[in-house]
C-alpha cells in the first residue's frame, strides 16, 4: 500500500488511480494489443526510455521456437519495440531472460 500511495498521480472519484510507473516490462504475450491500442488511439508510448521489452514466455531454450504463433508473438515484439522507440533484448540477447 505505502508503494501505490507513492505513485499515485491522480484520483477520480469513480475512476481507477492514475499511477506513475517508473519502469515498464513487456514481454511478447499480452503487450501487442497495448501497442495496437496506441495505434488506434494514434499515441506513443510518452516515455520510452522507461520501457524495457524482452522475449520471454515463447522462447526455448537451445533453438528457435518450434510453434508459428510463439514465432510470431516474437516478431511482433521486435517490430512493435522498433516501431515505438523500445529497447528490446530478443532471443540470444546477453541481457535477454
């Protein structure tokens, strides 16, 4: 609780606090209709230096991942990464995992 009370920005009655996050994860799962979502809204991403990307949940071990959609959830999180201005650390990255 003492950790939210510091990070909120704003409250709205009826409205879920606006919080400050200082540091965004994203990985390739949930995050590419979150970058769809600033597409339709014709927004970027307003700090993305505080956005960190990784491939994480598709991403064996040893080889290249064996399922086309873990392939493509990879592709797209390198592309939207790009394309928003995102550091992104793919697979076979030093600083992946």
């Amino acid at each position: 609780q003492k950790v939210w009370e510091r990070h909120v920005v704003r409250r709205a009655g009826g409205e879920p606090d606006l919080v400050y996050i200082d540091l965004h994860l994203v990985h390739e799962v949930t995050s590419p209709q979150a970058f769809e979502g600033l597409r339709l809204a014709k927004r970027g991403v307003r700090r993305p230096e505080l956005v960190l990307a990784t491939m994480d949940h598709n991403v064996p071990t040893n080889e290249e991942p064996a399922e086309p959609i873990s392939a493509r959830q990879i592709a797209e999180m390198a592309r939207n990464a790009a394309e928003f201005g995102i550091v992104c650390y793919p697979m076979g990255d030093a600083n992946q995992g």
